[in-house]
C-alpha cells in the first residue's frame, strides 16, 4: 500500500466513512498518519467515587442497583443511570444510544471510564465507556489514543483506520542529518509515527513526540530561510519621500503618539525611504496603536502618488477600518480617496470599487480576501499592510505582492510572542515592537470567580447594560462528536435571556455561515445586540468601544495567549473595562495560570510567563500557539526545541547552502515538498 493511496483503500473504510475522513481533511493513507492524536486516555485502577476529581478523566467501578431509564428531549434521546458506593453517587449519561438500557440493567457490574464534571449540581459523567472487567484489564496501564472527530466517526474507527494504516504504510527514509539525530537522541522517523499513535507509557509518548516536533520547527525553519534568502536585499522600486500630509496628520491628532507607536513608524519611514523593499512585522498587544501607524504608512504611500492596501481577516473589520479612515480623512481635510472592497458587496458595488483602484480614483484599498482577485486590476500598488497577518500565508502575501512590482510588506500581529522566538518564527521579516499602551486606555480590571460567582455575573453585566454597556460572554470551543457541548453557545444563550430579561441576547459561533456572522456583528456593532454569547470566534474581531465586560466561562479550558486575546476585545472606548474568568476547574496549577492574567494586562509578559509555568514535558496542556498552523508542536511550551533547530539550522545552512552533499539529499526533497505542500498557508 503506498503512503499517497486514497484512505479509502483501508480495510473497513468505504464511501460513507471515507466521506466522514474527508470532512476531516484526511484524503490519503499519509495524511491519516499525520492526523496526530489530541489527547491520551491512560487506563487506571478505578477509583471510589469520593476520590475522583472535576475536569479528570478517571474509571469508576461497580453494581448498578436500578436499570439505565431513557428520557428524550427535543430531538435527543438521553439515557442515564446512577451509579453509588460507600463514598458517593455519580450520574451517568449518555446522548442518542437508547440501546445501552439493555446493558445497564439492576445487578450488572461495569467499569466506566470518562470525564467527570459538575452539572446540576451533581457529579456526572457524560459519554463514558463501559467496559465489563476482563476488557478492563486488557487495557490498563495502556495510553490510548484520542482524535479529533466528526459524527458519524467515533474513536474507535478512527484508531482502527490507523492501525492499519501503520501495518500496510511503506516506511519512510530518515532525512534527519544522522550527527544531529544522535547529538540530541532523536528517535527514528518512522518509530515516531508509530509511536505517537499508540506510545506504550508516557516516557515512549515523550520520546516519539520530541522527534515529530523537531521535525516540525526543522523544515519550518529551513523553509522560511529559504524564502528570505529570495528576498533578502531586494532593491525597490517605490522610494518614498516623506509625506507632508502623513505628518500633519500626526500632528493634529487629539492625542500624542506613544514612544513605542513613533519608534515603529521611524523604521517603517526608514524602510520606504530606502531603496529596499520592505518585509516588515508589527508586533503590538491588543489595543496598543497599530492601526494608527499602518494609516499613516498608507499616507506615506499615498502622499508619493501610488497605492497602498490593507487586507483584513473579516468584513466587519475591514468595513470598520475603511469607515474609520473615511471619518479620519474628512476630519483632518486630507484629500486621499479610499475604497472598500469585500466579497459581500453587490457585483455593482464592486465593479464600481474595481473602477476606482484601476483609474487610481481611490489611493488607499481596504479589503478582506477579495483584494487578491483577478479582476482587481491596481495602478503603482506600493504598499501592502496585512493585518492578524497569522491569519495570512506566505502565498496569500505574495498574490496581494504580485498586484504590484515588488510593494513594500507591512504585516501586523496582536499575538504575543517573546522577540527570542519572534526572530526565529518570523525569519523572513524584519520585526518592530509596540509595547506599549496609549496613555489615554483604562486598564481592564479582571477577577478569577468560581462557578457559585455567575449570579453575582449577570447582575453586573444587566448594571453595566443599564449604563448604555455592552458585553461579550464566551464559552469554550467544543467538538461536534461531543454532542451535548456542541450547543453550549445556544444552552448558554436560553440562559442568559432568562436570567436577564428585556436585554437583547444572541449568540455567534463558527458554524454559522459567514454572513450570518458579519450580520450579528454589525448588529453588536450599532448597539442592537446588548450581550454576545460566543465562542473564541470573536478573538480576531472588530472594535466595538462600547463594550465593558468580557466574561469567560470554563477559562482554565483556554490558552493563556488566547485569554489574553479575548480580553483584548473589550477596553477599546473611553469606559473602564472588565474581564471576568470563570474557573470551573479545580486541578493544581489552573488558579496559578489564571492569576497571571489577573494581575497582568501586558500580553508579552503573560506570554513570558506561560512559558516558565508550563515547560516542555507539559504535552496535555493547552496549545497556545495554534495559528501557527504546527500540528504538534507549540511554540510556548516547545521553546527550547525550537531555539535549538534554529541554531542547527543556521549552522548546516552554512556548512551546505544548497543542502547538495550526500547526506543532505534527502532532507533536500523533503524540504520541496514541504515548501510545495505549506507555501500558500505558512504563517509567516
């Protein structure tokens, strides 16, 4: 069987499952193998129920005293049965398996291995596997892998698939150079595959991931090195001289630029005045100014008679920073024409937006993905702002670049990362920090609450409404295989319109259609929405001053760096902000995590201290750095790894630029199809 073979040709898998893979971007036989488990379920001695502890997943054991009883509600049928010992009683549930009542019958004994949280005030476990005791003991002591699923594909079909995939696959050749596999005893390639799915301890578990995400940061860094090397010194054809109007307009501002906000546009004038193209990023915690600065680069531009554009992740924000400079400009009298171009915009809209940036009518192009099309023809395009440029590859960047000869590339992050792995992760470009807030901004007040604090919650936010405030409540992202979280968002917002009545609740979430978003948003925008109810979707979003309270619910199920984005939406306007972090946890070290954002609202130090909290054996927390698009490493807790690739890396680059020798050949031709492969999405 070859490794490029359709999943389909594995035993078991037929068009109705192989549509299931699909769904989950497994096409081939290879990518199954590289669909790396997200989790581990290690198999231990049951425990009595008094012991067993929120958010853990343990096995409990015992005789059921009465039969499961079946109820249904709405379109769901739930199957629940009360299991007790000396210690306590724990409720058991299941969704839509109205066939287990013939198990869970008075007299039987199970072994059930789950989750266990508090819901109704009891102890519970939903969804937990049933085991009878001889198949119990099969698998203790024994990690067992757990993947991301779809309905319709459980974890066992899912573990199945790639067993077989490990039995038939053809083995890799190590490309590893062999000095540095031995230098830091890096386990064989294809042990690693194996291994990272079915590992027999954690000690294996450990050993065969340190491979996989050294590989990872490896052909990630060598990639980028090799896409600057293209670059490096790349002479312009835009030399700007500074503009008069840029610099009127930062004059007349109502408030002084911060030091950090003049220091970051002297390198950006540096830059267009060069004779250089530039390749820059803007590193600038949520709320510090960036976007001021990329407006004035704009003018910069537009003040040399060419064309600057700026590419947005999402039309709400692309709408809000094309009506923001629109006043900014009629304010301050500058004469530059802008336009808005987004993919909802009707095809008369458009044609006429298109008409502008042709005839060079419009000087300065705001858009979302729809700026990159065909049909959108620019004249003297100079300069390209990229905003969350994480949500932006490489190739993305380039066909926005290619509008024009060789524009100027400014890219902007709200991400945290300390400078240390910034350089190394974004080697391509030049990086320029804004670490500091505009004097004007109230800093957020935050509280870490328990669960018994959510009344106290809603009476604030409904004070906060009273006042003219909005808020934002978010719930954790949930999988759809877990079907009953998979409504928290709408759980959550029947809740909310009980408990606040007369306030206009709704709620947002990434299943919705993409217009359905950007309505709710714009409604939450003008005022109509008082209470957004959402899941992190909102985490790059659009500015809404008048919004006041951020309250997250299950925060110790969140990143740290993701926290801190998500506070970040509110303290945009002139009012005093506060963020609200429900822990309903109680493991060791959440309350620890958490009181870092307590007490800081400096994303860079969060950020730094994360990385000394976790350390890199921590493989079951939470990834923080998701949008770097690593399938396994995690550039906080994988620091070490990767400051080290990124030495080894310099030094073999040094030693064999064109990775030519004979031991190099075929970390040679991985590395082109990596780059064939990752071009358009790198997140550079």
């Amino acid at each position: 069987m070859a490794n490029q073979d359709s999943v389909r040709t594995l035993k078991g898998i037929g068009d109705k499952s192989g549509k299931l893979f699909e769904k989950l971007g497994i096409w081939t036989v290879d990518d199954l193998l590289h669909d790396y488990p997200r989790a581990y379920h290690a198999y231990e001695e049951p425990v009595p129920i008094g012991n067993l502890v929120l958010d853990q997943v343990s096995a409990v054991a015992g005789i059921l005293q009465k039969d499961a009883s079946v109820r249904r509600f709405s379109n769901m049928q739930i199957v629940t049965v009360t299991l007790r010992d000396g210690t306590g009683s724990l409720q058991l549930v299941w969704y839509n398996m109205p066939y287990l009542r013939g198990t869970l019958q008075a007299g039987t004994y199970h072994i059930f291995y789950g989750k266990v949280v508090r819901k109704n005030n009891r102890l519970t476990m939903e969804q937990p596997e049933i085991y009878a005791r001889d198949a119990y003991a099969q698998v203790m002591t024994t990690m067992q892998p757990v993947y991301s699923q779809t309905r319709g594909l459980s974890n066992k079909a899912i573990s199945r698939a790639v067993a077989r995939a490990l039995d038939g696959r053809q083995l890799e050749r190590e490309y590893l150079p062999a000095g540095i596999r031995q230098k830091y005893e890096l386990a064989e390639y294809n042990f690693a595959i194996e291994h990272i799915h079915f590992p027999k301890d954690r000690q294996e578990l450990l050993f065969a991931r340190r491979r996989l995400v050294f590989d990872e940061f490896f052909l990630f860094t060598l990639a980028v090195r090799r896409l600057k090397e293209k670059r490096a010194d790349k002479k312009s054809s835009w030399v700007m001289k500074l503009s008069p109007e840029a610099e009127r307009l930062k004059e007349s501002l109502p408030y002084r630029l911060t030091s950090a906000q003049q220091k970051v546009l002297g390198e950006i004038e540096q830059d267009l005045t060069s004779g250089r193209v530039m390749n820059r990023l803007i590193q600038g915690d949520v709320g510090s100014g960036k976007t001021i600065v990329a407006v004035l680069a704009l003018l910069h531009v537009a003040g040399n008679g060419c064309q600057g554009a700026m590419m947005a992740p999402t039309e709400v924000l692309a709408r809000q920073h094309y009506e923001s400079i629109v006043k900014l400009f009629e304010e301050y009298g500058i004469a530059k024409v802008p336009v808005l171009i987004t993919g909802s915009m009707t095809a008369k809209e458009k044609r006429a937006a298109r008409e502008k940036v042709k005839s060079h009518e419009a000087d300065i192009i705001i858009g979302t993905h729809a700026l990159i099309q065909e049909n959108v023809v620019y004249d003297n395009l100079a300069l390209v702002i990229t905003d969350e440029q994480h949500r932006f590859g490489v190739g993305q960047r380039e066909l926005l670049g290619g509008k024009g000869t060789s524009p100027h590339i400014l890219v902007m992050s709200a991400t945290p990362i300390p400078r240390t792995l910034a350089i190394i992760l974004y080697g391509d470009l030049d990086i320029s920090v804004i670490d500091e807030l505009p004097a004007n901004r109230l800093p957020i007040k935050n509280c870490v609450v328990g669960t018994e604090y959510r009344p106290k919650a809603y009476a604030f936010i409904e004070k906060q409404i009273a006042a003219g405030r909005q808020a934002y409540v978010i719930c954790p992202m949930v999988e759809e295989s877990e079907m009953i979280d998979a409504e928290n968002v709408l759980d959550y917002t029947k809740k909310l319109r009980e408990a606040l009545p007369g306030v206009t609740v709704e709620y947002l979430h990434g299943k919705m259609k993409g217009k359905e978003k950007n309505q709710i948003m714009e409604r939450f925008l003008a005022g109509e929405i008082q209470v957004l109810v959402s899941t992190t979707v909102i985490e790059v979003g659009v500015d809404v001053p008048n919004a006041t309270v951020m309250m997250i619910e299950n925060a110790e199920r969140f990143g740290l760096a993701q926290l801190h984005q998500l506070r970040g939406r509110v303290g945009r306007g002139k009012y005093q902000s506060y963020c609200i972090m429900v822990n309903c946890g109680d493991q060791d070290g959440t309350q620890k995590r958490l009181d870092i954002l307590n007490r800081s609202n400096d994303g860079f130090y969060i950020a730094s201290e994360d990385l000394k909290l976790r350390g890199p054996g921590d493989i079951f927390g939470l990834r923080q750095s998701g949008d770097m698009e690593f399938k396994l490493a995690d550039i906080f807790t994988d620091a070490d790894i990767l400051k080290t690739v990124s030495e080894e890396v310099s030094a073999l680059t040094a030693a064999d630029p064109g990775l030519e020798q004979e031991e190099n050949r075929e970390l040679k031709r991985r590395l082109e199809e990596y780059l064939e492969k990752n071009y358009d999405r790198l997140a550079l």
